[in-house]
C-alpha cells in the first residue's frame, strides 16, 4: 500500500493533490505544532487582473504552541471577506467552508472540496487516530509501520531531511506534475 503524509493545507496546490492521487492511502498529519506563517492557514491564487493575492483564515494567538488539530479561528472580517474574494475571482461559492471554529475543519472542508473537483478518492485518515508519540522521521515511519505501508510517498523536500533507514518499506519523493503552484481554486 502506498501511503503519503502531510500536514494540512489551506485548499492546498495542485502538488498536494497531485501526492494524494499517487498514494493509496492519505494520512492528514494534524498532530503536530502549528506553523505560524505556513501554507496551514492561508494560500494564493492569480486574480481577475493577473495580480497575485493572498487569502488568509485568521487564528487564535499563540497558535504556534499548539496542534493543527486544535487551533481555533478568531472572528473577523476575513470570513466574509475570503469567500467574496473567492466568488469574485473563480465564480465558486464556498462561504459556508468559512465559518467553522477549528482551522482543522475549514481547511479538511477544502481539501474534500478540491479531491472531488479532481475526482480524486483517495481515502484520508488523521494522524491523531494513531496514537503515535515519536516525531520527526521516526514518527513518519511508525505512522508508515501502523498502517502497513508498502511504500511512503514523500514530498521532493523530504530529500533534505527524511532519514530513510528508520523506515521499513520502501520510500520514494513524488516530485508533482502540476502547471503552477497557486491553490487548487486556481485549477479547477
């Protein structure tokens, strides 16, 4: 069984999706640190005029001290904002994906979106149903073990930092062929 892993993403790019149609199963990994400043919470698109531009979901202060599973969005502008932007743009209504409390919620709300778009079935399971406490590769590589992986699917990065010998089956890096790296929206 093939498996990919990976944090995620807010309707993540064409990469992201490009992995989870490669691999057999895809674990969300949603039991780790939150990163301030990532593609966790926010993503891009071209607009109407050519012009790159930012949408953001904005989260709770000290945000980088907790899971992914567990941070919580802050009410602002951004939950009308986003959508109108987004509607405006790519003519997609996706409101109601905006109002959930948990930054988990709206950003699993927009990876189901962007697989059906691509008709894409992949089966997902959370990390966090693992109970696995290692971290770094070692926790990639029990999460491969816990679930029987045949193969793990690693991103191009995880040349840089993956130590492979810690895995019992084989790893390979899944270099994406995708046209540009903007949000799924940009794609469909």
């Amino acid at each position: 069984m093939r498996v990919a892993i990976h944090q995620p993403e807010h309707f993540p790019y064409m990469g992201f999706f490009d992995k989870m149609r490669s691999s057999d199963l895809f674990i969300i990994l949603d039991d780790v640190q939150y990163t301030k400043n990532n593609w966790q919470n926010r993503n891009r698109f071209l607009n109407k005029n050519n012009v790159e531009e930012f949408f953001t979901v904005q989260v709770e202060k000290n945000a980088n001290k907790k899971h992914i599973k567990d941070v919580l969005t802050v009410n602002g502008p951004w939950r009308s904002k986003n959508p109108k932007k987004i509607k405006q743009n790519f003519n997609i209504d996706i409101e109601h994906m905006f109002q959930y409390k948990k930054l988990i919620d709206i950003n699993m709300e927009s990876i189901r979106w962007g697989a059906l778009q691509l008709n894409i079935n992949t089966p997902i399971l959370f990390s966090s149903m693992l109970n696995i406490s290692t971290s770094g590769s070692q926790r990639l590589a029990d999460i491969c073990s816990n679930v029987n992986a045949t193969e793990y699917i690693s991103g191009n990065g995880g040349k840089a930092y993956l130590d492979e010998s810690l895995f019992t089956c084989k790893v390979t890096y899944h270099k994406p062929n995708i046209k540009n790296s903007y949000t799924v929206l940009q794609n469909v």
